[in-house]
C-alpha cells in the first residue's frame, strides 16, 4: 500500500498562524502599556508624578524567535530621554526567544515600584488577562527579570 500526502499550502498556514499570533501579542502588548499610563488597575499605591518621565517610559517589544519585530513606546514629545531610555532596555536587555517585554527605561523604576508603588504592575496583569483571552488558554507565563 502507497500512501501519499499532499502538504502543499502547509508552510503558507504555518506562516499566517504566525502572524496572527504576532498580531495579537502587538495588540495586547499596546494595551497593556496604555493602561500603564492611563490607570493604576493593580492593588498597589499610585506615586505622584513629579516630572512625568516615569510615566512616559513604559514600553513594550514583541519578540519573535528572539528579534524583536515590534517596538511601542507612545511618550509624549516632551519626555524623549524617558523614550530613549526605554527603547535602549527593551532592545539591549535580555529578552525570551518569543514573548512580550514590558519596560520601564527610568533608573529609579525599581526603586519606586520596591516602595509599594505600581509602575509596571497594572501593564504586567493587563498584558496577562489579555494574552490569555487572545489565545483562550492558561499557557501565558509573566515574568519579571531584572
């Protein structure tokens, strides 16, 4: 008995798979940087906002087979240095062979987030929740690195 398979169009599905996977993390990744900026959704203190450069750094990439092929940091005109900062972690720092990568490129952000304060908190539970309803399963992981 011969068998034969026709895989043809398999490399063509496989691709558009990939690229709506891309598209989803980019969304989700969008949101959850803008909910960063607009409101605190997670439990933790809300800082004042002296100088808006905290606030205008939170950034995400999307990285596929470890590139990066989307970068979103939306700062506003005035907070350049908080963009560049971002942009410099996001592109240099360790990042996953695919995932999502929400930063924030303020060299006090740690220290202000160990006080009790949400600085990547609510993008980080955004990001979750919407990773998980994008691709109805529970096999998101977060983490968080340093």
């Amino acid at each position: 008995m011969k068998v034969t398979v026709d895989l043809s169009g398999l490399d063509e599905f496989v691709e558009e798979v990939d690229e709506n996977t891309t598209e989803l993390m980019k969304e989700a990744a969008q949101r959850a940087v803008y909910m960063q900026k607009e409101r605190n959704v997670s439990n933790k203190k809300t800082y004042q906002n002296h100088t808006w450069n905290l606030r205008n750094a939170p950034g995400a990439a999307i990285v596929r087979d470890g590139k990066i092929v989307d970068l979103y940091i939306p700062a506003d005109g005035e907070h350049s240095l908080a963009k560049n900062r971002t942009e410099a972690m996001l592109i240099f720092g360790s990042k996953p062979k695919d995932g999502v990568v929400v930063a924030d490129g303020m060299e006090y952000a740690s220290f202000v987030s160990s006080k009790g304060f949400d600085v990547l908190d609510s993008a980080s539970l955004t990001l979750d929740k919407e990773l998980k309803q994008s691709f109805g399963n529970d096999n998101v992981k977060i983490t968080w690195q340093e």
